[in-house]
C-alpha cells in the first residue's frame, strides 16, 4: 500500500533530522528565508520533518487510517491513476497549506513549523468526501461523530483556534489542508460530491 511507502519515508526523515539539528533547521518551513534567501524547497521538505516524536506519531497514525481509505477510493474512481492523484494530493496539500502563513510571516525570522499535518489533513477530508457517514471517534470522548458533521466542526475549530493564536500549533495549516483535500478530488470527478449528499440523506 502507498500510505505505508509514505509513512516510512516521513518517520525516517523525521527521525534522521531528530539527530541531526543541521538538517532540521535547513528543512523547516522558515517564511523568513523563502523570502529572504528564495529557499522555495522549505514549502516541500517541512511535510517530511515532525518536532517531536509524538507529533510524528499522531500525524502517522491519522495518516495511517484515513490514507488506506482514501488510497483504495481513489483506485476504484481513478483507476491507476489513483495513487499518482494520492501521491499529488500529499504533497500539493503540504506546500498549499503553507501559503497563508508564509505572507503572513514572511517578514518574521522568528517564525518557524514543521510536519505533514497540512498533507494528513487533505489525505483526512478526502475520506470524507468519499465516506461522509463514516463514524470518527475522538480520543478520551466515547462517543462516535459522523464525518460530515465532525467535518464543518473541524473547520470552525481551526478558524477559531489560528484566530486566538494561543498555542504552537498551525490551525491554519490544517484548514487549508483540509479545503485541498476535499476539493482537489472534485475536480477530476465533480460526480463525487453527488455521491456524498446521496450517502448523506440516504443513511
């Protein structure tokens, strides 16, 4: 399976630059220096570096559950052009989701993120396109939410939370991630989205 191919290359890279403090901080997304010094790469090597390993753990495991979903959908409406369209949208959604911040802290060199959670969070909207009656489970809550409602709650939560900007983490990314990975599949077969209101009024 691809997702599997994916995880190993991201959980190696990252491990690697969890040794080596050079290459993390060649290969984090610095707004600053793509600016400054056109390091255009950074929008691209940043989804294969986590800061922790309990970042890399989480964004794996997500990738890991919702990716083999979305690989085996995107074969059986794209045919063998499925995991060149799985692979584009991973890595379009990392460097996409980057694009607000990097005008919004371009001109601050203290700026810094990594990690594929923009690209996850594309590979995770997509099963919910295709899948929108699938039941997602939140840690420590024992109840199981469908996808097309923990969907639109997932975006409020991201605008919500970039908007205080109280804590390290990119809701932002997520968002925009998030929009990548919902819309790109509708654009090489729009019959999706009739699909997923069908599922929906039909559960």
């Amino acid at each position: 399976m691809f997702t599997i191919f994916i995880i190993i290359i991201v959980a190696l890279t990252s491990y690697l630059a969890f040794q080596n403090r050079l290459m993390f901080a060649k290969g984090a997304f610095i707004p600053y220096d793509i600016a400054r010094f056109n390091q255009y790469y950074r929008f691209l090597s940043h989804i294969f570096l986590h800061v922790s390993w309990e970042h890399l753990i989480f964004n794996m495991l997500t990738l890991y559950f919702f990716g083999m979903l979305v690989e085996s959908g995107f074969a059986f409406y794209f045919g063998k052009l499925g995991t060149l369209l799985y692979l584009m949208e991973f890595l379009l959604a990392g460097v996409v989701a980057t694009i607000p911040s990097f005008f919004k802290n371009k001109n601050n060199p203290s700026y810094s993120a990594v990690g594929a959670s923009g690209a996850v969070s594309a590979i995770l909207f997509s099963s919910f396109l295709l899948d929108p009656i699938n039941k997602i489970y939140i840690m420590f809550i024992p109840i199981c939410i469908p996808a097309y409602v923990f969907g639109p709650a997932y975006l409020l939560y991201c605008v919500y939370m970039a908007k205080r900007n109280a804590d390290n983490v990119a809701h932002d990314v997520h968002f925009w991630g998030a929009l990548v990975g919902f819309l790109l599949p509708l654009l090489f077969m729009p019959e999706l989205l009739e699909n997923f209101i069908s599922l929906i009024l039909n559960q």
